[in-house]
C-alpha cells in the first residue's frame, strides 16, 4: 500500500463510481448489440391483464387515501423503533428512556393532530 493515509480511501472512492458506471455501459452496449429494436404496433401497444384498454386512462385518486397510508407508514415504523427498545429497556440509562420518551410524545402529538383535523376517519 502507499504511505499516504488517504491513499485507500481514493482508491475506495474511484472503485466506488467506476464500477457501476462501467456495469451500465456494458449493460448498455449489451442491449444496442444484441437486443436490436425491432417497433411493431403491436409492441407499442398498452397491455394490462391481458384486455385491451378501453376509455381514459387517468383516474383522479382522492389525496385523503394516501394521507391515510403514510400515517400508517409513520405509526408502523414507530413500532420498528419500539421494539429494540423495549427488549434492551432494563439495560438502558435514564437518557435513553428520555429519548425514547421525547420520541413517543411526538408522535402523539402527530397522532392527536391527524386526529383532531379529521384525517383518520374514512370517509
């Protein structure tokens, strides 16, 4: 290896952009040689379940929906945060159940906002 002390963390870096840089232009090398484009109407048609679209292919989705998933999401992950936790709790310091604490409120405060404006009711 070289004296310097950074000299592994460069040659980490170069390797770290060379090589997916050069996977996808092999990739696409790959693709221009071997996968000719050959456009057919047929090919460029719309395909979804194997029936043929009919009408207008934009529906408008109801925003409350998704805002009903992400709250979901938000109080799922909190149990992922929960559960070390709560198998390590009695080998924890007073700072952690602090943290743990502080965590907690705010999500309820998330939960009572989401509540009072409406948003956990489906409508």
């Amino acid at each position: 290896m070289s004296s310097h002390p950074h000299a592994f963390l460069a040659l980490f870096v170069v390797v770290a952009f060379a090589f997916p840089l050069i996977l996808l232009s092999v990739a696409q090398l790959w693709f221009h040689f071997f996968q000719p484009s050959k456009p057919s109407q047929e090919k460029n048609a719309v395909y979804e379940c194997g029936v043929k679209p009919t009408g207008d292919s934009w529906i408008q989705f109801r925003a409350h929906y998704y805002l009903y998933a992400i709250l979901f999401l938000i109080f799922d992950v909190e149990v992922l945060f929960l559960l070390p936790f709560a198998v390590s709790f009695t080998g924890l310091s007073t700072g952690a159940l602090l943290t743990m604490l502080v965590f907690i409120l705010l999500l309820a405060e998330g939960l009572v906002w989401a509540w009072q404006r409406g948003h956990l009711e489906w409508k």
